[in-house]
C-alpha cells in the first residue's frame, strides 16, 4: 500500500539579521517605578519615538546621559558611520547599552529597566530620575530576529539580563515551552514573568555573594534537564560566566552552536561592555 501522505518539512529555525537607520532621538522621563529592591523600571516619551523598531527581544540601545556634575545632555553627531566619538577637546560622553524592554507607539513611549547594583553614573541617573528630565536614545542598530519555531527555549542569565528574558517570555507564544535560569540576589529580587507559553523557572540566589564571582548560575544549568527537540539557549551575564555556559551548553550538553547566543552584558572591572561571544 503506497503512503501519499506528504513530508513533514523541518521549520526555518534561521535567525534573521535586520539593520535599522541609526537615529538619535531626544526623550525625557516619563515615570518611574521600583519592581524590586535592585530593578528601576524608567519609562520615557516624546515625538522622536515616532518610527521607532525593536523586533529583537535582546536588542541594545544606548542610552546618552546627562554630565553628572553640570547636568548639562550633550548628544552626538550621527554620519555614515554611526555614532561620532566626543572630540579631543570635549569630556568623553556618558553612555551604556540597555534592553528596550517595551516600546508603545500609540503612547510613543519607551520602557527602560535598569539593573541596580553598581554605583556607576548611569545607575546614579536612574535613582534621581525625575519627570521632565531629558536623555538621549541612539539605535537599535540592528537586530537578531529568532524564529519561534523551536520546541524549546532556554533563557541564562543574571540580573542584567531579566529585561531581555522578561521581553522574550512575553513574545513567546501560547504552547511554546521556556525554561528559565535566573541568578538574582535573594528571593526579594524575583519577579512575576507575563506569558502565554509554558515556563519553568529555576531562580538563583547569590545569598551575599559578589555578582560574577559565583559558579551558582551554571552549575544549576549543568544539573538540569533541558527541553527535548530542537532547542535555543540564550546565555547574558558576566563576560567569564556566559562563555563558560555557553561552552557547557555546546560541548557537554551537544546543543548546535548555531542554535546557542551568548553575550556580556559586562564584566569584572571594566565599564560599558556588551559585546557577542563566540566559539
């Protein structure tokens, strides 16, 4: 008996890559609102939200800052290429990469969360911001669009990285499966996840540990059981901390590389990193 029944066609798991025009925009805040003892969520607003794009759930803007000690905002030149760097006689701008956790184009608002650990210049911002205050947004620059044709996904990170989880999780869509590992400082750092699919959340406690400086993140990944199937991990955390997950994930566990995005989102004594990892 023939079977006419039709192949069954592997879904396109490609991730795309998009380039977006580099624009400056000029905002000011908008409000704020504490989510937990070491999370600031800054919603800012204004016309130059007008066209604004994020398909990437981790895509990074960045965020330009008022000088501290005059208070004065000096925003940039935009060319050909890119962002232009202060000049020889000017105070080097204050500017980080940040998650856009959540655009609104009807309000033309834009939600920044800020991780509140440190107590660089930009953390110093975020807790006396106050409505009315300007700040400059450049990007996104580009995006890495993930296919939501997995049957797993798998979101590693520290608390530099629950914009970015908290942004997929609310993307995903009903029936998809998430496991999430999330290294926070104590239960007092959780936060509520808004999703339609099916998550497993697996929280990490430093429990006064200095951040980066634990092998608690991976070791609760490396006694895990991972979805089955065709699988997506995304690993940000402390540059030594995501490589060396990244590298258990593809080795020991045998995910595609392919398949498995690592970034620092910072590292141990160093500002303004972010920056992609590879093999």
């Amino acid at each position: 008996m023939q079977d006419n029944a039709a192949p069954t066609r592997t879904p396109d798991r490609t991730p795309q890559r998009v380039r977006h025009e580099l624009r400056l925009r000029l905002l000011e805040v908008r409000h704020v609102e504490s989510l937990t003892p070491h999370m600031l969520r800054v919603t800012l607003g204004g016309d130059d939200l007008e066209g604004f794009t994020s398909p990437g759930f981790d895509d990074h803007v960045k965020l330009f800052f008022p000088d501290p000690a005059t208070g004065e905002l000096a925003l940039p030149a935009v060319g050909a290429q890119g962002v232009a760097q202060s000049a020889a006689s000017e105070a080097p701008r204050l500017m980080r990469d940040y998650t856009p956790r959540q655009y609104d184009a009807a309000s033309q608002t834009l939600v920044i969360d800020f991780a509140m650990h440190d107590s660089g210049p930009a953390t110093q911002w975020a807790r006396s911001a106050q409505p009315g205050e300007r700040i400059g947004v450049g990007g996104p620059r580009g995006s890495f669009v993930i296919p939501m044709t997995f049957d797993g996904y798998v979101l590693i990170g520290d608390d530099t990285a629950l914009p970015a989880i908290s942004r997929r999780l609310a993307e995903l869509p009903a029936g998809a499966l998430a496991f999430v590992f999330a290294e926070i400082d104590s239960p007092a750092d959780r936060l509520r996840f808004a999703s339609e699919a099916d998550v497993v959340v697996e929280w990490i406690y430093r429990e006064g540990n200095p951040a980066g400086q634990s092998t608690a993140l991976i070791d609760a990944v490396a006694a895990a059981t991972l979805p089955p199937g065709d699988v997506h991990a995304w690993v940000a955390a402390e540059a030594g901390v995501a490589k060396a997950i990244r590298r258990h994930l593809v080795d020991a566990r045998g995910l595609n590389p392919k398949w498995v995005k690592a970034a620092a989102y910072w590292r141990r004594g160093d500002a303004a990193v972010h920056e992609t990892l590879d093999d």
